[in-house]
C-alpha cells in the first residue's frame, strides 16, 4: 500500500480573518497544527499586555524558526501540518512553499481576505474574552500595509470566499 505525501497548508490573512479557526478544524481531522501566536504568548505572554508592539518582529524570529523546524520534522516523519501563521509576503510563502517540495510533500495555499473594520470588530471580540492578542488599529494598518495578498500563487480561496484576488466568479456549471 502506497502512502500519500503529507501536506503543509499555508495561510495567508490577517489578524482576525479566520486563519486559526480554519487551523482548529483541520486540526480536529487530524492535521498537526503549529501556531506560531501560540508560541509567542507562551514564550513572551500577550502582545500589548506583557510586552509592547515595537518588540514583537525582535521577538517573533526565534519563535518562527522553531515552529519551522518543528513543520520540517513533522513533515520528514510524515505528517500533515496546517502552519497556523498569516505569511503575509510572496517572500515568506514562497521560502516555505520551497521548504515543502524539498522535504517531499504538497503544499496548500489558503487566502483569508478580510476588511479591516471586520478584522479589528473580531481582534475585540477575543480580547474580551481573554484570547488572541491585543492589537491596536494601527498595529493593525501597519501589518496591512506591509503585507501582499496572494495572487496567482497557486492560492485556495477559503470555505465561502471567492473571488481569490480579484479575480471574477467562475462560471456556474
């Protein structure tokens, strides 16, 4: 019997577009999920509460190359992994998508778009209920402004988005 490749899911949003929602389900189907927020907070506690914003990119580095190290391993022993982190450049997606073809296995790419008055209304709902981290609106702006969008990347649109950058609705069949 021939054993599939395992596959690395790649998200791609930001803060409060659903990414770890979508990342706790296909956890639940047996998926590993590597979060790298969860790491953070772990490690440093809560952005905005136990350490400041300007910190966070000095801080985040150590914790990525540990959740990437662990995907690897997992991948090499043979196991799916959804990467639970917004890659928000081609730069970033693009180095990962490389990492997976070179350990053998398949990746998917899942686009979360989402407007940002949408993103800070969710951001506020898990602050008060002790989840996530704290992110200011400008926080926020900054991370919007610096990211890319996929757009022919091979990129997935997610459960009840379409169109994926832009692009028109396919045609009804």
């Amino acid at each position: 019997m021939r054993r599939s490749k395992p596959v690395v899911h790649l998200l791609s949003g930001l803060p409060g577009a659903g990414k770890t929602t979508y990342a706790k389900e296909l956890e639940r189907h047996g998926v590993v999920r590597l979060s790298v927020d969860e790491r953070m907070t772990a490690r440093h506690g809560r952005l905005g509460t136990d350490y400041p914003e300007a910190e966070h990119l000095a801080l985040l580095g150590e914790v990525v190359a540990q959740v990437r190290a662990e995907l690897a391993e997992l991948v090499r022993a043979g196991r799916s992994v959804v990467l639970d982190h917004g890659l928000g450049t081609r730069a970033e997606r693009d180095a990962y998508k490389r990492l997976v073809v070179g350990l053998g296995a398949r990746w998917r790419l899942w686009h979360f778009p989402a407007q940002q008055p949408e993103l800070l209304r969710r951001l506020a709902v898990r602050e008060e209920r002790g989840e996530g981290v704290r992110l200011s609106a400008a926080a926020l702006a900054w991370i919007a402004a610096r990211s890319e969008e996929p757009c022919g990347e091979g990129e997935e649109p997610t459960p009840g988005q379409w169109p994926p950058c832009g692009r028109a609705q396919p045609p009804s069949r």
